[in-house]
C-alpha cells in the first residue's frame, strides 16, 4: 500500500476484539483508511462495562460467533502489549479457534515495498518504512514512524513502539516490545520475550527474557518480573 492510493469501496464487515484505547483508534483507522466496515466490538464477559460504543453493539467474546457468523465476518485484535503481548496472542488464537479470519491494517501513509510479507492481524500506523523483503509475522503491531531495514524479520506478537530504527538483517524473536526511539545496528538478533528501552541502542543480538536499556545496551532485569507475564 502507498500513500495517496485510492481507497475502494468498503469489501468487507469486521468486529474488533477489545474495548480500549487501541480499539478505539482501531476503528478509526479502519473506518476512514481501509476497505473494511467495522459493525461491531467484543470484549470477555468479565471486562464488558458498556453495552456500545461509537454507536456499535459491545458483546461478550465468549459468544461472538453466534451472533456475528464466521463465514462472513472477519476480527481484528485490538489489544496493545499487556503481559509482554500474551493477552493479543491468546485472543488471536481464540479468534481462529471460533472459525474467523483475522484481517490486518496497513496505514495509507506508510511506505511497504512490494515484496513485504506482513501476517495477520497485524496493524502498521502513518510513516512506517518497510523495506526490500522484510517479513512481519501476525498479530504485530507498529506504531507510527518506524524504519524496518531490508531482509528483517519481525517474528509473531511483537509490539513495536514509535520511531524505532531497526537496521538491514535484522530479527525481532516472538512476543518483544521495543520501545520509542530505540535502535539495532544491522545483523542484531532480539531474542525472545525481550524487552528494549526507550532510546536503548542494540549493538549485540541479546539473551532471551531481559530488559535492555542504555547506550549501548544492557541487560538489567527479566522481562518477565517487569510485565508480570505467565509462560504459554
């Protein structure tokens, strides 16, 4: 997708799981910058505190399917990184267990050259850089004005803050969090479960499960102490 592309006519109906602040700039987004039509949100019972919102029906998750048939609906994710992205990926798997396919968001804005693969469920905000072949796995999300390099690798369920420079051949293992203005120098290799500082600069690939701040960067605690986040 480019900037100034033509949108056309809206091609599908989606229900966006979650309630929250991301769901709500989720169906923004998706409402003025893509071919879906968002008809309605989807909490877990034990969160449901409103029965609408923009003027759309809130239901229980737990029931979703037999109100909204997955044959003809589709779902978006909106959950941001609670317990190092667990709470996303859970509700992902839900998703595909309940039958539905998951549709991603790639912003207008965003510069994605043609031979990127990006998954499901993924959503990708205004000046983001995707270069040569970079590989984003499913439910990733990208907030605004990032630079991915050519041939990285973004592996499932990472969530990577604004401004972050990720350099050529690079690889962001499963379930990280990299936060506003860090940066990797090229070939670096983020393990797993990590979580990256703001502002932190990367010039070593890092041990799974750690905090890395600082420049360059170090290693000061679990990730796991840090985002309270149960193993899968």
């Amino acid at each position: 997708m480019r900037a100034g592309r033509h949108l056309p006519e809206k091609a599908g109906q989606i229900v966006i799981v979650g309630a929250g602040e991301f769901a709500e700039i989720a169906y923004e987004y998706f409402t003025y910058d893509s071919p879906y039509k968002v008809v309605a949100f989807s909490v877990e019972k034990d969160f449901l505190t409103r029965d609408s919102l923009f003027g759309l029906p809130v239901v229980p998750f737990e029931t979703l399917e037999n109100r909204y048939d997955p044959a003809r609906y589709g779902v978006f994710v909106a959950i941001t990184f609670t317990q190092l992205n667990r709470v996303r990926a859970r509700l992902y798997r839900a998703t595909k267990q309940k039958g539905f396919s998951s549709v991603s968001y790639i912003s207008s804005h965003a510069f994605v050259w043609r031979n990127v693969d990006i998954g499901e469920n993924c959503f990708s905000f205004e000046n983001n850089v995707l270069q040569y072949r970079v590989k984003i796995g499913d439910h990733v999300v990208l907030w605004s004005g990032n630079h991915v390099g050519h041939r990285s690798v973004i592996k499932d369920n990472c969530f990577i803050s604004s401004h972050v420079v990720i350099s050529g051949y690079c690889e962001i293992g499963k379930n990280c969090f990299l936060g506003v203005n860090s940066c990797l120098n090229d070939t670096v290799k983020i393990a797993p479960d990590c979580v990256i500082g703001s502002g932190a600069v990367v010039t070593k690939s890092t041990k799974p499960g750690q905090v890395y701040v600082g420049q360059p960067a170090r290693p000061i605690r679990s990730s796991f102490e840090t985002f309270k986040a149960p193993e899968e």
